[in-house]
C-alpha cells in the first residue's frame, strides 16, 4: 500500500482517497493532514473526476485525532487556531465538486466521525463502530460535528449521540438514516464503487450543479461552526476533565470525571 500517511488512486473517472497508518487504526497526525492536504488540493483541480470515494487501509477507517501525539500540548494559547487548522484540509471535502462517497470499511470514531458525515453518500461495513465520542474524553466536538449532524439525523438524535459520546454499529447507523447502506464488511468498497459508477453514468455538469444547488440550499456552512467548536475545544483541552478522559482511553479504563 505504500508508506505514505494518505494514497490517491484513480480508477477510470473515480478518484480513490486512502488513509493508510492501518497499525494505528488510521489515526491522524500532522503528516496525515499534510498529506491529506496535498491530495485534496490536487482532486479539486480534477476536471474530469465525477465522483470521489474517501476510506481506510487496513480494518478501520479512521481512528480520529492520534492522542499520542500530544498535539494540544504544543500550541499555548494558540491552540483554538492550531485545531482550525488541523480540520481545514478535512472541510475542504465540501469544495470538491463531483459527489464524495465514505465508504467506511471499518471504525470511524471522532474527527474520522467527522470526516464520514462531512461526504454526501455514506457506505458502512454493518459491525463497523462510529460516533462522536468527545463527551467521554472531556472535550467539546471539532470538524462541525456538532453542525452537520443534527442535519442529518434530527435534533433529538444528535443531541443524545453527542450527549453520551455514544459509539453504534454501521447497521444501528442505517437505521437512523446516518448511512446510505450498512453492507458486509468486504462489500463497502464494492457497494461504493457501484454508486460511483451509477454517478458518472450521470451527466457531470448537472450532478455538480445539483450537488451546489442541494448545499446552498440548506444555507450550509461547516467552517463557521467549525470555528466556534475549534474555541470550545481548546477550552476543554485546558481541563482537568480532558486530561482524565484522554488518560482514561489510553489507559482503558473508565474515566472518573469531576466537571472542571
């Protein structure tokens, strides 16, 4: 697969984005986001893609931010503008112009939660886990979560995801309309190729007019939101809950929360 954080590929007028750290669950650093960054900048140019299909190498699909890293220790006081742009190569999925397909082969947990529900057609292997699970870190969500996601599943569903920082199954996922499809996991890259394929059999024109028309109309903005959330963020990395609830994940136990 290569030993680059993130692969491109193309497949006739398919474009193929591939987190690849597969042996740490496909987490993201500061070279994911570099490469990340490349890649996007590069499929935005493409005037002959029709359709873009985002996933992971190995059995998950992303992990989320890697907590090993000790990315919110560098920054000081900077840090709401470092996580801003630690999310923005990620929100530029909404600038590509032909449709984006997740094909989430496996785990999609925080940001890489955020990175599936920012593409527009969602495909999950069914005994895939996702959600936000940012309330048991201690911290606020990132990447527009908090946004995006009460537009797709309604008010009262977001809120008690978000609210318990919930982890469900790609199966529990469809049935709450989260996922186009929740198939076999060796059939998530089949089942997304097969609507790409239906997508560039579609007129390319009409598709990224319709696809502008369909986000304009619901008056979106994802880097507004993201903005605010990339303050409350910082704000919780700053307390003693974050600290706990990060050692807690490491360590795998439950986190002993004290609201400060």
């Amino acid at each position: 697969m290569g030993n680059k954080p993130v692969l491109y590929a193309k497949k006739n007028k398919t474009g193929i984005i591939s987190f690849n750290r597969p042996d740490n669950l496909n987490t993201m650093n500061q070279e994911t986001v570099l490469g990340f960054k490349e890649i996007i900048d590069q499929v935005k140019e493409d005037r002959q893609l029709r359709c873009l299909i985002i996933t992971g190498s190995g059995t998950t699909f992303c992990g989320g931010a890697d907590l090993k890293s000790g990315f919110e220790k560098n920054h000081g006081p900077f840090l709401s503008q470092a996580l801003m742009d630690f999310y923005t190569p990620f929100l530029e999925i909404r600038k590509i112009k032909a449709p984006v397909i997740a094909a989430i082969n496996g785990h999609a947990i925080g940001g890489g939660f955020g990175i599936a529900i920012m593409c527009d057609i969602r495909v999950i292997n069914s005994e895939a886990k996702l959600g936000a699970n940012f309330a048991r870190l201690g911290l606020h969500p990132g990447m527009a979560i908090s946004y995006i996601l009460p537009r797709l599943v309604g008010l009262a569903i977001a809120n008690e995801l978000l609210f318990t920082g919930r982890i469900i199954t790609g199966k529990k996922a469809a049935s709450m309309g989260l996922v186009n499809y929740a198939v076999d996991k060796d059939k998530v890259m089949e089942k997304s190729m097969e609507i790409a394929n239906e997508i560039a059999g579609s007129a390319p024109v009409a598709v990224r007019m319709m696809k502008h028309s369909i986000y304009r109309g619901l008056d979106w903005d994802p880097v507004k939101a993201a903005e605010i959330e990339a303050m409350n963020q910082a704000r919780t990395f700053e307390m003693e809950d974050a600290k706990e609830g990060m050692c807690a994940l490491l360590e795998k136990r439950k986190p002993d929360f004290q609201g400060c």
